[in-house]
C-alpha cells in the first residue's frame, strides 16, 4: 500500500520551492503546518514582536482553513521565539487572531532564525475532521 501526502500552499502566503506550508498525512488525517514567520502575502516580514506574532498566527490560521480544519482541532504549537524578545507581548497580541482555543504549546528561545529579522516562527499539528 502506498501513502500519499498531500502539500498545502495557500495563495494568501508566499510559495517556496524549498518547502511545503503544510502537508497532511493520510493515516490518522493529521495537518503538520511548517513553521510560520510573520511575514504578509508577499512576504514582508513585518516590525516588531506583536506584529510578527500575530502575523504568524494568521499565517498559521490560513494553512489550517486550506487543509478544512480551524484551531479547535490544533492539538500542539511550537513556538520559536528569539531570545531577548517578550513572550508575553506576542501571546496577548495573538490572542486577537486566535481566540480561546487551549492547545498543549512549547515555547522555545533560539539565537536566530533562517531569515534575518525574524523574531517569532510558529508551527502546529491538527488533527482534519471526517
């Protein structure tokens, strides 16, 4: 038996031929989104800590709606926030774009990202409803 995956690229974000903005695997139908960054449609990466985090939940958001799930079914985040910057101001600039849904999450500090300037990279799992 051979399993396909399925990559998700929503138009909103910007495309990359070096990697997927999600994939979903079919055992279990399970949505591993890649790590978000707060960049706009075009890829702007966009000022500050608030601004970032909440682009990149948004980014986050939008590659769930592609693959017919939304953040009731988030089952963890992995956040990657560089050292020196406030998790708090991100959390409550999120939760504007978020909303109440609980979810297990780590929180993880790094010197730096792949991309200069980018100061937050949000990835998920969630589980796609029948």
């Amino acid at each position: 038996m051979t399993l396909k995956t399925t990559h998700l690229d929503p138009e909103e974000l910007p495309y990359s031929p070096a990697f997927t903005q999600g994939v979903i695997a079919p055992a279990g139908r399970t949505l591993y989104v890649g790590g978000q960054l707060g960049t706009d449609s075009s890829g702007k990466l966009l000022d500050g800590i608030e601004a970032q985090t909440e682009q990149a939940m948004r980014n986050v958001l939008t590659v769930l709606t592609a693959a017919g799930t939304g953040p009731e079914h988030v089952v963890k985040l992995n956040i990657y926030l560089v050292n020196g910057h406030d998790a708090r101001a991100g959390y409550e600039a999120s939760q504007s774009v978020w909303g109440n849904h609980r979810t297990a999450i780590t929180v993880i500090s790094t010197a730096e990202h792949g991309r200069p300037g980018a100061l937050i990279e949000i990835d998920a799992i969630a589980l796609i409803p029948e």
